[in-house]
C-alpha cells in the first residue's frame, strides 16, 4: 500500500509539472511564438495570423469603398510647392492630368522671375540686374517653367542611361538613380545659371547658398529599400 501511495503522490507530481509547463507556453513566458496559442505574440499582427504565421483576414482583403481624395503630385519633387506660389494654385495642379497643364506654365515662369527679384532686393540689387538666365541645360526661363508645369513626371529612357542629371556627360531628365540628389539638381536648373563649373548663388562673393539644400546623400540614404535613416 506503501508502494501504491508514493506512486500516485510520484504521478500526481509529474501531472503538475507538466501541466504548469504547459500553461507557461500559452501564457509565452519563454517568449515563443506559436500560431495556434489564442494570443497576439512574437511577430503577428493579429491573434495566430500576421507576420510569419498565415494572413490576418483583414490583410487579405483591402478596402476602397468611399470617397478618395489626391493630396498631391509631384513626379518631380517639390516642383508644385515651389512653383505653384499658392495654395489655390497647388490645389488646382494636383487636380489637373499631366496632360493639361499649359495654363501653369505661365505662373510658374513669374514665380521663378520673383524669387530672382526677391534675393536681388535681399542683397540691394536692382532686380533688373539679377535675373535668371538659361540653366545649365539651356532653358530659358520659358521653356524650363513649360518643363516643370506640363511634364511633371519622371521620364524613363530604356535604352539610354538613367539619370535626373550627370555633369559628365550633359545627359539630364531621363530617368533617376537612388543616388541622384533630385533637390540639389532643381535648385541648380533654377538658380545655377548656364555653366555647371561656375555655378551661380553658391554661397561665394556675398551671394547667398540657393543652390543646394546641404543635405548629403549619406544623410538620406542608409542602407537597402525604404532607404531611410533612423529618424532623430
């Protein structure tokens, strides 16, 4: 009987243990993730599904009932912010097909004329005497506001090389790498001038910096795809 009763207390022991191990993987104590425990863990976005486990119904199925509304264009960035000179005006761009954008190019050709103004009153220039001149892919000030008004998309060349602008070889507009700092290049076309080895409003001989935004591209690329760097 001696025998019997330490065999059952023995049993009743292990059935303990094992059960309050069980309940410690449910509860994830260990941190394991299982698909099938009834709780949100590990990598899941939802209860058992999401992340390495199977599709959450929801993530399955994407909603686009309702009214949508475009915020903005830019196939260029900062092109309609900068240019647009209003907030009726960006409004109206973002609204209109690439297509139809003729009654733009005006508005944008007198804003880039008024910044010219601006900076040359800034400094106590006769505005007359600062204005801006052909870029340095030789646009005028009216073919190169048609350019950022009518075409602002990113033209893709297939069979050329791709590039928003490479110094070495003049070629320009066809296309973009991740390494094409996009921002210093429309600032050059707007404010540089003609001659890419002596660029106008570089900061020298008491003119302000207009043509660069000094942000490098180590500061706004890390690493792969999204490349963003870990925000401050």
């Amino acid at each position: 009987m001696k025998i019997y009763k330490l065999s059952m207390v023995f049993i009743t022991m292990c059935a303990s243990l094992l059960f309050v191990q069980c309940s410690d993987d449910d509860d994830n104590v260990l941190g394991l993730q299982t698909c099938n425990d009834g709780i949100q863990n590990g990598t899941e976005t939802g209860v058992d599904c999401g992340g390495s486990c199977e599709p959450c119904a929801e993530e399955t199925s994407i909603d686009f009932s309702g009214t949508f509304m475009q915020e903005d264009i830019m196939g260029r960035p900062g092109i309609n912010t900068v240019f647009s000179g209003t907030d009726e005006v960006k409004n109206n761009f973002n609204s209109t097909t690439v297509t139809n954008r003729a009654d733009f190019t005006s508005i944008f050709e007198n804003t880039l004329e008024t910044y010219h103004d601006v900076y040359a009153e800034s400094l106590g220039l006769d505005p007359e005497d600062v204005n801006y001149v052909p870029n340095i892919l030789g646009l005028d000030a009216t073919t190169f506001a048609t350019v950022l008004s009518q075409f602002d998309a990113l033209q893709v060349a297939p069979n050329a090389q791709t590039t928003y602008f490479d110094s070495s070889t003049g070629v320009a507009l066809t296309g973009r790498n991740i390494d094409d700092d996009v921002i210093d290049i429309s600032l050059i076309l707007m404010f540089g001038g003609g001659d890419i080895n002596n660029l106008n409003f570089d900061g020298t001989n008491g003119l302000p910096l207009l043509i660069s935004d000094s942000v490098g591209f180590g500061d706004r690329q890390v690493g792969d795809f999204p490349y963003l760097e870990t925000p401050n």
